[in-house]
C-alpha cells in the first residue's frame, strides 16, 4: 500500500488516539509499531508528502524541495553562527523526515558508550550521564531494526560495492594499518522487502528514487497504514500541545496546509519533530500549570544539545576519482571510535567516505573562501577524494535550544534558538581527526588534502535527553516524559550522550522498543 492510497481516517474529537508529531526515523518506526499493535495512531507530519518520482539529483532543487527553511536564528562561538546563522542545521521537512537525506549508515552504539561518565569519569564543562538503558538492553532492538532497514553485513546481506572514494580511502587505510570496509549500510545491495538494489547513482543524500535506502517513507508509513490504524496528515504544522487540569497531555493543536488551526484530541502524545523542533513545541506549549514549558520541572528541555564532532578531509590526486559516483557513504574506518583518552580526548570517532556535488562543494569546502587556493581545489573536483568524520562530542547545558521571542514562524510562534560552543574536547578530537585524514590519503599519494570545518547538515542529538533521575533530564529509558506520563519523547531528542556513531539505526531501535513498550502501557491503562 502506498501514501497516496485510502487510508483511515480519525476524528479531531477521538481521544482515543496516540498522536505522534514527526514522521521521520522516531516518529515513522513508532507510529507503524503501535498501528501494527491496533492501536489507532495519528501522525502530523509539517512537511509535504513526496514520492520517489519527485526527488532530484539537482542539490540545490532537492534542497529548495526538502529541507526545513522556516525560519531559525543562531547563537555561540560555532563558525556556523557566523557562516550559516539562518541554517544551524539541515534537515528534512517531509512525510519521512530526515530518512529522505540520510546518507544510510547503520552502525550499533558500543556498549560503554551508553555509560559515558562511567568510563570517561567527569569531564570539565561538560555535563555526562549514564543512560538509564544499556546495550543489553537495547541489542535485540537493534537486531529488529538492522533486519527491517536491511542493514548491510547483518542478516546474512552482503556489503556494498566500494566505488572510487572508497578504493582511495581502503588503499590508504590498509598502509596505515586500519580495517576499512563499505560500512554497515540501510541500503539494498541487492533486491529485498520490495525494494530495488542500490543502482550506484550516487548523490544520495537527494533522495532514493529506487527505494534502495530504507525510508519510513516508503517502508514504515505504507506498512502501517495497511493496518487500518494509521493516518498521517502532511502539511500540518503543530504549534503547541494541550493538556487537563490534571497535567496529563490531551490534544495537539496545529495548523493545516490552509493554515487553519485545528485540534487533535489525544490520549498520548509523542514528540518526534527532531532535536530542535521537540524541545522548541514543549517550551512554546508553555502554560500556568507548566509556566517553564511541557516536562521541563528540571530546567533541561533544550539544553546539552549535540551536533556530533564533525569536519571533512578532501585530497586531490594525479589522477581522475569521481567521488560522486557511487553509493555516497558506503567506506567506513571505525578504528579510532574506541575510548582512548591517551590521545588527548576522551570518546572516539569515525570516519566515513563523503562526496557534495560541485554546487555544494563550492558552497561549504570553506565557507566565505575565495581566491587562488579554493579555485585551485574546485578545478581539481574530478580527481579529489573526500571523508566525514564524525563522533562523539560533549553534553553541554549551555548548549541549547531555546525560543527567541524576537522571531516569529509564519504562524506566529517564536522561533527556535541555537547555542552551540564546541567543547575542548570536541577540538581535540577533531584536530587528530584531521591529522589522520590527511595520513590516509597521504599514504596513497595525495597532491594536497584540505581540511573542512563542519557543515548545517548534521547529527542533531540531545535537548530532551533521557535520565534515570527526574532532575537530571527530561524522560525516563522508555521515553516518557518524567512530569507527564502520557508525553512521549520519540527522536534523536532523548540522546543521553551522543557516541561517536551515527545515530538513525539506535532511534529506530528506541522506537520499536517504545512502541512495545507504549503500546502494554496502553493496554493495561497505565497511560
């Protein structure tokens, strides 16, 4: 079944349903595990609804089409406040969410990285917790979610051709002694749940028109409204969540794709908007009862926001690469993703095969860069190599969302706010980031490698994050709120720290535990 088929459809006073606001890796995976159980589930989704025909490989059209523009200011110390203040992060704004962009790379949390302050003890300036859920606990959600994603080098699915990028990047690997291969990816490397293989297009950060990369789009959200127990609205934009005199959450009011306010009745409610837009709609749902914002009795809805430890390596040869072609991110070196604090940084990081079309790449190799050395660089594209690295960065608390009354969205609400100031250890780390970036590419000839500061498009973590405490966070293991019991955080949003891995494959397995969980918690009446 498709999105543009019949579906069920619920009345705005049913207060029976679970409303879910997001319909990305959170939001999607939740909304078809409870549909899946019976439970009647209404997703608002802010975005359009776009089919595979619709993507294009034309970055700046498919960014024009896809991405959240709507308005958003930046502060702090960060070089994107002065390069893209209007653009802290690029994310989607679909039915899909960010699943649509993604590059696909699938990879498990390792086990201490659940524990950080544990292991790394505390570290100055930054505010550490341990999760209240393990890797124990969460591994045979991860075995679900790699089986339903299709995640390469699991369930018996073979890896994915490397392309040129990946060959440069294995080859300079091998000489310095590290283990590379094409990555655990959410991408067919050959036909699987009806979805084709990946044809090796390249660009896939534009969308799958082949459907090779896992999407909620057209995986999660078909299979669920198939049940009978789904409806998603796109092109509804929430503004605020409602509740009793009791305090328990109980309708979401938002607007529709005519801009007419409407309210959703609900028996629970589960954010999933991502980690700037959840905790924006808790602090903008303020009211008497809860005058600091929906679950923030602990002051933290917004804050120890994560973006990951990110920066890029590119390197340019005598020779032709096209980088571009191919699957984008399918080359992974995870030798420095362990705990070592020898190096001068605690937490570890990964690095990951990348390539920007030229449009992009003109864009964002350095930023307000101009002269003989960046036009030197973009005449040698064809033959140019690049990487990602990406890993763990600092829980700060003055690192935040918050509202900036100053702005308003086209539906008058304030705007969303975001503080970022790299973390010492963040520097630390991406400077041996760099170092061994450049090590790589230099083992196998590199003319020249360049070193790239952080792009808006990011791993957006933390800001609702989980706690065993009630003081120390926002939600417990399982997502729900501490303050309100039938309020559900779903996204990237309840991050206790942020590990050094990229983070799709760990929401999915969050949100198939929460929907297990969520859904005995309806049953026996406990929400």
């Amino acid at each position: 079944m498709s999105l543009t088929e019949k579906q069920a459809t619920f009345s705005h006073d049913d207060d029976d349903v679970v409303v879910v606001i997001g319909s990305g890796a959170g939001g999607g995976t939740l909304a078809n595990g409870l549909a899946r159980q019976g439970i009647n589930t209404v997703v608002l989704e802010a975005g359009a609804l776009h089919t595979t025909a619709d993507f294009l490989a034309d970055e700046w059209a498919s960014f024009s089409q896809l991405a959240w523009l709507d308005p958003r200011t930046t502060s702090g110390s960060f070089r994107l406040a002065t390069d893209f203040a209007g653009l802290p992060a690029w994310i989607v704004k679909a039915v899909g969410g960010t699943t649509i962009h993604w590059a696909g790379a699938s990879l498990r949390f390792q086990p201490h990285e659940f524990q950080a302050l544990t292991h790394y003890g505390p570290v100055k300036d930054a505010n550490l917790l341990d999760w209240p859920v393990g890797y124990d606990e969460l591994a045979p959600y991860y075995a679900v979610a790699e089986d339903r994603m299709g995640v390469t080098r699991t369930n018996g699915i073979g890896g994915l051709p490397g392309n040129n990028n990946f060959k440069v990047m294995y080859a300079g690997a091998k000489k310095l002694g590290y283990n590379c291969n094409t990555g655990h990816m959410a991408i067919n490397s050959q036909p699987r749940n009806g979805r084709l293989a990946c044809q090796q297009r390249g660009f896939c950060f534009q969308g799958c028109r082949f459907g090779a990369k896992w999407s909620t789009l057209y995986s999660e959200l078909p299979e669920g409204i198939a049940t009978g127990h789904l409806e998603i609205r796109p092109e509804s934009h929430v503004a605020r969540i409602e509740h009793d005199k009791k305090g328990r959450v109980n309708a979401v009011v938002y607007f529709d794709k005519n801009g007419k306010e409407q309210r959703q009745k609900a028996r629970v409610v589960a954010a999933a908007g991502n980690s700037i837009e959840t905790p924006r709609l808790l602090l903008n749902s303020a009211s008497s009862m809860f005058p600091d914002g929906l679950a923030n009795s602990s002051g933290q809805v917004g804050r120890n926001y994560m973006r990951h430890m990110t920066g890029s390596v590119y390197a340019t040869f005598d020779k032709p690469v096209h980088m571009y072609r191919g699957t984008t991110m399918a080359g992974i070196i995870s030798d420095e993703a362990h705990h070592d604090p020898s190096r001068g940084f605690v937490g570890g990081y990964e690095m990951e095969t990348l390539s920007l079309g030229l449009p992009f790449m003109a864009a964002f190799l350095n930023p307000g860069a101009w002269g003989k050395d960046f036009t030197r660089a973009m005449d040698q594209y064809d033959n140019m190599a690049g990487m990602w690295l990406v890993g763990e960065d600092m829980p700060r608390e003055s690192n935040r969302i918050s509202l900036n009354t100053e702005v308003k969205d086209a539906y008058g609400m304030p705007v969303a706010n975001v503080h970022y100031d790299d973390h010492p250890n963040d520097i630390a780390m991406r400077e041996h980031a760099f170092e061994r970036g450049e090590a790589i590419y230099g083992a196998v000839g590199a003319l020249e490698t360049i070193r790239t500061p952080p792009y808006p498009s990011t791993h957006n973590l933390g800001s609702c994050r989980m706690s065993q405490k009630a003081e120390d966070g926002v939600c417990n293991g399982t997502g729900q709120t501490h303050d309100i019991p039938n309020l559900f955080i779903s996204d990237g949003s309840q991050f206790t720290t942020s590990a050094a891995e990229n983070p799709t494959l760990t929401i999915v397995a969050l949100a198939l535990r929460q929907s297990e969980k969520m859904g005995q918690m309806l049953k026996q009446g406990a929400v």
